[in-house]
C-alpha cells in the first residue's frame, strides 16, 4: 500500500531512470576518454614519427655531404615509410647570396647567389624537417624554425669556409633515395671564374642573405657560431650576415704620405720638413729626422727636407736650392739632381731605386659608417648640451661668449663653422670626442683648441678650409700632441689653407680609386705657416709651409675602429649540388 502523499507509480519509475542516467553517464565517460587518448595516441605517434624522420634525414645529411663534397660518387639512403605527404625535393626553395663590397673602390660584387633547394617531409600536424643549405631544419607553427644539425658554414680566426649544398632532383621520392653529383663551382679562392675573387679581402663588408622558410634557424646558427650583425626581415623571410673586411690603416711614420702612382708631388718655395716627437715635448725647433712618402713622382724646387724620402716613381731635384740633409732616397724609377749639394747625406746614408710604395686605404668608409652610426639622435650626444643647436655650434647658448665647449662624447653635426674671433673648446677630460660632420668645416680666424688628454676624431663627409690671422693657433693641442686630433676627409675632397695659420693634428685622406687622396690646397702668399703631424692624402704642390712631422704618431692607431661587427679576411666559397631521385 502505498504510504499517505505519494502518486500511484512512482516508485516503478525511479529504477528505470537511475539505470538510464547511468548508461548516460558511462557513454559520455567512454567518448571522452577515446577522444582524448585519440589525440594524445595521435600526437605521440606524430613525435615518434617526426623523431624517426630527423634521425634518417640526419643520415641524409650526411650522405648527400659526401656527395656533395666530392668523398663519394654516389650514395643511397633508406627513408622510414610517412603519411600520404611523403618525402619531396623542391628545387626552388629558398636561395642564399653572398656579396662583397670593397669600401676603396665602392664597387659591390655578387660572389653567388644560388638557389638551395631542399628535400623536405610534411607531417601531418604541419610540423616539417628539411634538408637545406646543407643543414637539417625543423619547422613548427609554434617557433617557425629551429636547427636540428648545422649547414656546411664554418667560421674562424676570420675565415669563412661555405661550400653551400644544393639540391636538385625529382619532385616525389620513396622511401629510398639515390643521391648524385651534378657540379661544383669554385669562388673563393678563384679557380675557374676571371680572377675577381681572391684572398685576402681588403677594406669592406661581406654579407650573407639567406631566403628560406628556415630562416629564423639560419639566423640563429649565424648569431651563435660567428657573433657577427645579424639583421631579420621577418616581412621576406629572410636573414643577413653581416661581416666587415679589415683595411689596412698602417701606422704613421711620414710627415706627408701622398697620392698614387703616376702623380706628381713638387715641394717648393719656403718650404721646411722636419720632425719633432710630442710624447719628449713640444716642437721647439727644426732639423731632427722626418720621411715623406709619394707614391707617384717627387720633385725638389727649393724646399728644404730633414730626413728621408721614398718615392715610388722619379725622384728629382730640380733646383740649385732644393736640399735633402741627412736622409736615405729609396726610389722606384729615375734620379736626377741639379747640384751635387741638392743631396747633403750624412756618413750613413744611401741612395738606392728600391722603392715600393703603396698607399693605405681609403677612410670614405669609416667616415660613411661614423655617420650612420650617429645619425639618430638617441645614439648621439647633441641633445646632452645647449651649444649643439639644429645640428651647429651656438657659441652664443650660454650666454655672450666667444666660447663653446665640448665633453667627451659623440656628436652629429650638419655643419661645423668656428668664426672670426670664436673659440671652440673639445674638452677631453671624460674621454674621447666623436663628431660627425655632414658638410663642410670652416675655421675662419677662429680657433679649435683641444684640452684634456684623450683623442678627438671628426669624420668630414665635405670640404675643409682653413684661414689664420698672425699666426693663431686654429688647431692646438697640449703640448703639441699631434695624436689627440684627427681630422679624417673622403679622397674626393679638399682641404684649403689661407695665410697665417698653425695646425697641429692630423689630416687623414688617402687615395681610393681615380682619386689620389684629400686635395691639399695651400693659398698663402709668405712663409708662417706650420702644420704639427702629418698630412695623407694628394698633394701636388706644397709651397710657403713648414711641415713638423710629430714621431709619436708611429705608435698611434691611425683609425679607430667602433664597429663591433667581426672581421673576414679570408674566403673559402663554393657552391656543390647534388641530385636526389627514387631509388
């Protein structure tokens, strides 16, 4: 019977709907776990899958070096059995390009640039190992690309060695592949091109630019295994290698160094070189040891030089009042001499034709880099002091003065003006002083005095000119001390001195090219004028200046590099390719 305020039949309901619920419950318990473990079943079997494929690309890798290289004539590889993507071999994937350009001649040559081609399997999650360059490179939708064995690219003690690996061949492969050699070009050093390519490199940067689907694992291996600039573009995907070529910045051991074989240097009237050593003292007057340097001819009007002379063309005195005291004359082609004074040697000395001059490098690159360098404000210092206004000298930003100063530090200027009476102070208490000049520098009866004891380096992207007024110092530094100013000028421009003036630095312009070097330009009337240091770059005429060439420039560093980008000085590249069929 059934109890007060229950409904007829509901206790006979309730087993039913219990067992129901039950089944439903196991039901969706059971689906759940069969999706689940289908999917970790699956991923797993893609891991194993994928592991099993990069261990006989690996394989692959290896053999197809052999053949590529030229260890083996021939080679086959077993490949396990995949999905229905398979093994293919895509001829136009990605390429790779390799440039040199010579900063002297600004000329750019393409050493190759070659398209790699790759042997690639496809999983089935999207994932991909590939056989390209010569490495072994695994894509995955979460990292794009990551190394898994590394290509034929090996740098060392400033050597690149790349025989790059090509493939070519049948677009599907089985699961057994025959690996050929179809042929191999040399590059570097040149062996079978028209002699363009040979080592070692000088003054200029070599780049590397790969395309690839990997090139995030390229550019790790390049970040990792050389320490070089390596610059992504993500948009192409793509990724260079940058690499700079050493020139060659001897130290300076001349008071002038000047022009290029075939010109002429004539030293004329009023004219004294002589040398003093800044690291003893001050100049304090004329007659110890100094060398020019000419790379073309040398002639001797009336000028008077205390030291030696080496000239890779003619040497001649062509005047009853040239002299040469106490020096050697090394020449490389004729001598001649109006008199048998003209040439005054010392118990020691000796004339010889044993010349071989050759000039040092161009700075048009150092000068071009120093600019990029300091051309966005955050990496420059013209904001850290009110005397740089819109990239110029306010002499007048502190209040009326005749005075600006400089501190250590590195500066981008559009133009670099010291006026009639104004003084411009490059204080190098805190360290060296950079500065970048994108026209030109005028110092007109103005003057540049550097204090402090570090170095000053101003990079002249345009003319310089120089005016004095009896004999002002326009350029002084403590005691003399020729090394704590350098003035560096492209070969193409000029560098012009009026009357009256005293420099004592260094003016920097060496040859590139057509072009013999920083045109020096002298307009002064009279004797009085005096240049502390060296001068290097395409003199023709010097006349009514004396030339004291400080000997402690020989044991400074002529050019200092800021580029943290490492050095190449020797090529080994080729490019290898190989041919991958069904078989």
């Amino acid at each position: 019977m059934a109890s007060a305020g229950s409904r007829p039949g509901t206790r006979g309901q309730t087993a039913p709907l219990g067992v129901a619920l039950v089944f439903a419950v196991m039901i969706v318990t059971t689906t759940a776990v069969v999706a689940f473990g289908s999917d970790a079943i699956g991923t797993t079997q893609d891991r194993l899958d994928l592991e099993r494929t990069e261990k006989s690309m690996t394989q692959l890798k290896s053999r197809a070096a052999m053949v590529a290289l030229g260890r083996s004539g021939a080679q086959r590889v077993t490949l396990p059995s995949t999905g229905p993507n398979g093994y293919r071999v895509n001829e136009g994937a990605g390429w790779m390009n390799v440039s040199y350009r010579n900063t002297s001649s600004g000329e750019t040559k393409t050493v190759f640039n070659e398209t790699m081609g790759e042997v690639v399997y496809a999983a089935e999650g999207g994932d991909r190992i590939a056989y390209q360059g010569g490495g072994l490179w695994r894509g995955t939708r979460e990292n794009g690309s990551l190394m898994v064995s590394p290509p034929e690219f090996h740098y060392r003690d400033a050597t690149i060695t790349l025989p790059l690996v090509t493939v070519s061949g049948d677009p599907a492969v089985g699961n057994s592949v025959r690996i050929t050699r179809n042929r191999s070009t040399q590059y570097y050093p040149n062996t079978t091109r028209d002699g363009n390519f040979t080592n070692p490199l000088r003054d200029g940067k070599m780049t590397v630019t790969v395309q690839s689907d990997y090139y995030r694992g390229w550019g790790q291996y390049f970040e990792t295994r050389t320490g070089g600039d390596v610059r992504y573009d993500h948009a192409n995907d793509r990724v260079t290698l940058l690499l700079t070529v050493p020139a060659d910045y001897p130290s300076l051991e001349a008071g002038v160094v000047s022009g290029s074989p075939g010109s002429t240097l004539t030293v004329d009237n009023n004219v004294v070189m002589d040398s003093y050593n800044s690291s003893v003292g001050p100049y304090a007057g004329g007659g110890s040891s100094t060398k020019v340097v000419v790379a073309g001819d040398l002639v001797v009007e009336k000028g008077e030089i205390y030291g030696n002379v080496e000239v890779g063309g003619d040497m001649a005195f062509d005047h009853n009042n040239g002299r040469l005291y106490d020096g050697n004359i090394s020449y490389g082609g004729g001598y001649s001499q109006k008199k048998p004074n003209n040439w005054q040697p010392g118990p020691n000395n000796w004339k010889n034709d044993n010349a071989s001059v050759s000039a040092p490098d161009s700075v048009a690159g150092v000068i071009g880099d120093r600019g990029d360098a300091l051309r966005d404000p955050a990496d420059n210092d013209n904001d850290t002091t009110p005397v740089v206004d819109a990239g110029t000298i306010d002499y007048g930003a502190l209040g009326p003065s005749d005075e600006a100063t400089l501190s250590d530090g590195d500066y981008h200027l559009s133009q670099l003006d010291v006026p009639n009476g104004k003084t411009l102070t490059l204080d190098t208490s805190g360290g060296d002083i950079d500065i970048y000049v994108e026209n030109d520098l005028s110092i007109d009866r103005g003057e540049i005095e550097v204090t402090g004891p570090s170095r000053v380096n101003v990079y002249l992207e345009g003319d310089a000119f120089v005016e004095g007024q009896n004999g002002n110092a326009e350029i002084s530094t403590p005691g003399d001390d020729s090394t704590q100013f350098w003035l560096y000028m492209n070969p193409d421009r000029r560098i012009e001195f009026g009357s009256k003036f005293s420099v004592t630095g260094v003016v920097y312009g060496p040859g590139q090219g057509p072009n013999e070097g920083v045109d020096l330009v002298l307009t002064a009337a009279s004797s009085g004028n005096e240049i502390k240091g060296a001068f290097v770059g395409g003199a023709t005429t010097i006349n009514n200046v004396a030339f004291h060439y400080d000997e402690a420039l020989a044991n400074a560093d002529t050019v200092e590099q800021n580029s943290q980008i490492p050095a190449v000085t020797y090529v080994h590249a080729s490019t290898n390719d190989v041919n991958v069929t069904a078989g």
